[in-house]
C-alpha cells in the first residue's frame, strides 16, 4: 500500500499534491484478502495455465498462507518509511539514443512456430 | 423527444521519433523489411534485460509539460499482461499508476469558444509489433516495430473545475489536430496519422442534456486520419442517439468504423474490465527527476502553435484561417515570422506564402528547407512590386525562379530584363500599335461590348511581354476607346 501521506516528502510543489491525491484515488492500492478456488481459476485462465480442480485448491491454500504473511506485515506501522518502488536503491539507469545491430533475420525467426516471408506465422487472430 | 448531448474522450497513442527503441538499441525507421529491427530484448528472449532510451524519456517529458502536466519526482514502470500475437514478451512495458506526467489540458479554439480539454494522463510505453493479416486461417507477425517508444496521452471525462471535455465531433478533431501540431513543433514525433506514429481511438457516450451521469459508452477503431475520427466520431453520435430513440439500448463495446461504407461496426463487446495484472517491472528500476530538470527542459520549451496563431493574429493582423494554414508547419511559420518582421505588410507576404509558395511546394512536393528560398529573399521580391520595378504577374515567373534557383528577385529581373514599363510613352506606342491591328475588336468594343478591354490588355501585355505597368495600360486603352 503506497500512501501518499509519504509521498509529499518527495512532493516538492503543490502540483505535484494535488498530482498525487489524483492517483491515489484513481487506482487500487493493494491490500489483502483471502482468494478462493475461482480467484485461482481466473488467474490461471489469465496465465493461460490449465489446473485441475484439485490444484485450484491446493493452490488456493498455499497462496492464502502466502497472503496471511503479508497481512502481519500489514500491521507494521510504515508512516515515516518510504514506499519501495524497487528493491535495489538505484535509480535513472539509462541509455543513449545510439541505434546499434541488431539480429540478423534468420536469428529472429529460429524460435518461430512457423515462418513465412521472413514472418512469424501465427494462427489468425482477430483484430483488437 | 429528448434532446441528447454527446460526450467523446480520447485516447491517443504517439511513437516517438527517436534514433533507437525505448528498451533496447534497435533501430526506429518506418517500413523496411520484416523482423530486420528485432534483438532478444524487444523480441522478449529470456534473460535480455531492457534499459530505458534518456531521449526518449526527455522527449515524453518534455511532451508533458507542453500539454500543461505535472511531471511527478518519481515515476516507474509496471509490466501490462496479456497475450496476443504482436507482443512478444506477453506483456507490455507501460506504466500504470505512477505515470510521467498528470492533470494536464489542451486548448482548442471550438469555432471561437475557446475551450481546455482536461488532460488525465501522459504515459510513457513501447509499440507492439504489427500484424500483417493474411487470407486463410493464417496472421504474419513483424516485431520492427516491438520496443518502439510510445507515448500515450488520456483525455479527463468529467474534467476537473476550470477544465472542458470534448462534446462534438468536430471538437474531436480539432483536439487532435492542436495534439499534433504541439508534438510536431517539439519535434518528437513525425505525428503521421496515415503511417500510424499518430493513432486514436476516441470513445463516444450520448446522455439526455441535463443528466449528470454518463451514457454507455463505445470505443471506435481504425480511424486513419482526421477525417476519419471526425466521420467515424460524428456517425457513432448519431448512430447511439437513434438506438436511444428507438427505445433501444446502447452495448459497451467496441466499434470499428469501415471507412469504404461510412459506418462503425461491432467488433467485440466489452462486458468485462480486462485485468491486465499490472506490477512494477522489476527489471528497471524507478525514475527521479530533478525540480531544476524539470524546470529546465519547461524553460527550453518552443513557443507553441496556439500561441504562435494568436500572436499571428494580433501582431500581424492576420485572419484565423490564414493564420491556420501558417502555423500548421512549425517551418512554415518560422519562415513566416521572418519575411513578417521585416516588411511593412504582414498580410501581403501571408497571401504569398499560403497561396504561391504552398502551391509550389505542392507541385514540386518539396518541403520548404529543401528548396533555396530564404524570408530576404521574399521580401526582396515584395519590395520590387511595390516599387513598381515589376507587376504582380511578372513576380509571380520571378517567384518561382526564385524558389528553383535560390537567386534574389533583383537579380533576375536584372538578368531577364523583366522591369516593369511605366513609361507612358513607350506604353502608348503599343497601344496604338494593337488597336490599329484590331479595327473589328475596336468596332464591337465601341458598340457597347465593353468586357473587350481585357482582351486588349492581354494584347498589348503579348507585345510587351509583361511588362507594361497594368494601370497605365488600363488607362491609355480606355482613354483611346472611348474618346
């Protein structure tokens, strides 16, 4: 859970509050709750991994357990503590905008399903 | 019956006009052959590690701040997830809720009721590849555009106290036409509607007027350049309204409009929120900006188009629709600006430059800094017509010499020998000359068919080969005819 009570520390303009009062209130911040076997289930129909009922459940017990560690970290009072964004302290790591080589067309392809015309061959998709 | 007001937000996606991808050192050009631009890190290989672009950064940012944003100290990137053939890695680098900039807007004019359209979000995100969809059961895949940097800019419905919302298919069009030129005149994007660096996908809700809350809305799709999302936005308002009419109920979905047939049509409906599962990317660590970073690349902005029309407008006394077609090329207007400093009408060189120069440029299909014409030398062609050393026709032959050549007007009038005649009585001698030669022309001109003056203007011009002052022409010819 970001809150953005410690994010004015890094806040320095009154823009950049009211920025951050926006966003907060825009997208969920985490949080905890119990999931149940459906939950597995959509997680896994979004992962494209294909379960059996019985690894739903097995799967709904460990990630609970999982979450019952976080809901104990929860009750840490983290006020004068800075989110973590990242878990090493670096920051600003960048590249020039120098274009460089890049593979040759066979190397892209070797791991194609299908090629053709020097594509991926896909199954047909519709359009998004 | 009700009436209905329509509600339109934007979403518009810009690539970038940087040398490399925004992960990885790939090449960023237009076309080419397929999967010629790719290495491991933007075709998703494992262990490739992506390392963000810093021009890209400063170029989104910099686009940020020209949209009126609040650049955050901090921003990070999430990983978006989901799975579709142009996306290599099964996710998209994007950034979700700590983007680059917020809370931004965009004037436009509206016919006259200016208007700030509120601004939710500037995102910085890479391109997917690009689907080349074949006949069969088969779909081509080419990833020379996966990686490339892609800036998404979201529009505010409601917008915030003090801001607007787009409310007309026009105004649609216009918020992307003002989009465009701003990002144009930083020059961080080519902005091509026709070649995808610029796409949009408006979405479209209508209410009842006076209802507070939203109408169902729709997304609409494949709209290729502005005439399209004005078309495409302008058929789904009316189209949503006539389904209310009828009692009927609009579907959240989305649309693609068929630009042969003029109409939307459903492409899937949008009953269920994707979940893409977003979470910070733990291969790139979190971006800080400086307040004097940020303050500087404000300070480096350009003078931005609306402001440019407006100061057109007032300084200039141009009109707006003048004004428009200047400030629409930021090398149109800068070369404007420069011919308009120094000379004493401003609007004479604007209707040069908007009729006779963009006529050539369209003829030639030369973009201005390739051809050899310079705002001196404009000038210097507008000052021999005012001098009276030529006539308008003879600068227009001049003009365009000028414009092939990169010679100054006095030089070619000089090396041609185009001077203007003013003198009355080498005037005179032809005049007489051609009425002598004419005496039937002469006749009917003189029984009342008076529009032969002209004919006889263009005559004596022949003799003279344009050069005879048009005025002392016209009034030696109707002194003669008419005594």
């Amino acid at each position: 859970m970001i809150e953005h009570a410690q994010c004015y520390n890094w806040a320095a303009s009154e823009n950049q509050r009211t920025a951050f009062d926006t966003l907060v209130g825009a997208y969920p911040q985490g949080g905890c709750m119990k999931l149940t076997a459906q939950d597995i289930a959509d997680v896994a129909r979004l992962s494209r991994l294909e379960l059996t009922e019985e690894e739903k459940e097995t799967l709904a017990g460990h990630i609970n357990r999982l979450l019952e560690h976080f809901e104990k970290l929860q009750q840490l009072d983290t006020e004068a503590v800075e989110p973590t964004s990242h878990v090493i302290p670096v920051f600003n790591v960048f590249r020039k905008d120098e274009p460089g080589e890049s593979l040759p067309v066979n190397d892209v392809l070797a791991n194609a399903p299908d090629v053709a015309d020097d594509c991926f061959v896909v199954p047909r998709v519709v359009e998004t | 019956m009700a009436e209905y007001e329509p509600i339109i937000g934007m979403e518009v996606h810009v690539e970038l006009q940087t040398r490399s991808k925004m992960f990885c050192s790939c090449e960023v050009a237009f076309g080419g052959e397929p999967n010629t631009r790719c290495c491991p890190v933007c075709l998703g290989l494992p262990g490739s590690l992506p390392v963000i672009n810093e021009k890209a950064v400063e170029y989104m940012a910099r686009a940020a701040l020209a949209l009126n944003c609040t650049i955050l100290p901090q921003c990070i990137f999430h990983r978006k997830n989901y799975y579709y053939p142009d996306l290599p890695k099964n996710y998209q680098i994007s950034q979700y809720d700590y983007p680059l900039g917020v809370n931004g807007w965009v004037e436009i004019l509206a016919g006259g009721r200016s208007k700030k359209i509120a601004i939710r979000r500037v995102h910085m995100e890479e391109d997917t590849g690009k689907l080349l969809h074949v006949s069969g059961n088969r779909s081509y895949v080419d990833y020379n555009r996966s990686g490339v940097p892609l800036m998404e800019i979201v529009t505010q419905n409601p917008p915030p106290e003090g801001l607007d919302q787009i409310e007309s298919a026009e105004e649609a069009r216009e918020y992307l036409q003002r989009l465009r030129q701003i990002l144009l005149y930083l020059g961080v994007s080519d902005v091509k509607m026709e070649e995808g660096s610029m796409r949009c996908e408006p979405n479209v809700s209508v209410r009842p007027k006076g209802q507070s809350e939203f109408g169902v809305k729709t997304e609409i799709k494949n709209l290729n350049s502005f005439r399209a999302v004005y078309l495409g936005v302008d058929y789904e308002i009316k189209r949503q309204i006539r389904v209310l009419e009828q009692g009927g109920k609009v579907v959240q979905e989305t649309r693609r409009w068929d630009d042969e047939r003029g109409v939307t049509v459903p492409m899937r409906s949008k009953e269920f929120e994707q979940e893409y599962r977003y979470f910070p990317d733990p291969d790139l660590v979190p971006l800080r900006f400086t307040e004097e970073w940020i303050e500087k690349l404000r300070s480096e902005l350009p003078e931005l188009p609306l402001a440019k029309l407006k100061r057109f407008m007032s300084d200039y006394g141009l009109a707006q629709a003048d004004a428009e077609v200047l400030i629409d090329s930021p090398d149109l207007a800068e070369f404007y600006d420069a011919c308009a400093v120094g000379y004493k009408d401003p609007k004479a060189v604007a209707n040069w430059i908007t009729t006779e120069l963009l006529r050539l440029l369209n003829a030639t299909g030369k973009k201005l800094n390739e051809t050899k014409l310079t705002p001196t030398h404009l000038c210097g062609l507008l000052e021999l017509v005012d001098g009276g050393t030529i006539n308008r026709n003879t600068a227009k032959a001049v003009f365009e010499e000028m414009f092939t050549t990169g010679k100054t007007a006095p030089e070619i009038v000089r090396q041609k020998g185009l001077e203007q005649v003013s003198d009355e009585a080498a005037i005179e001698s032809v005049v007489n000359r051609v009425l002598d030669a004419n005496p039937n022309e002469v006749k009917r001109y003189r029984a009342g068919e008076i529009k032969l003056l002209s004919w006889f203007v263009g005559q004596v011009m022949r003799e003279t080969k344009g050069k005879a002052n048009p005025a002392t022409v016209n009034k030696l010819l109707r002194e003669k005819l008419e005594s």
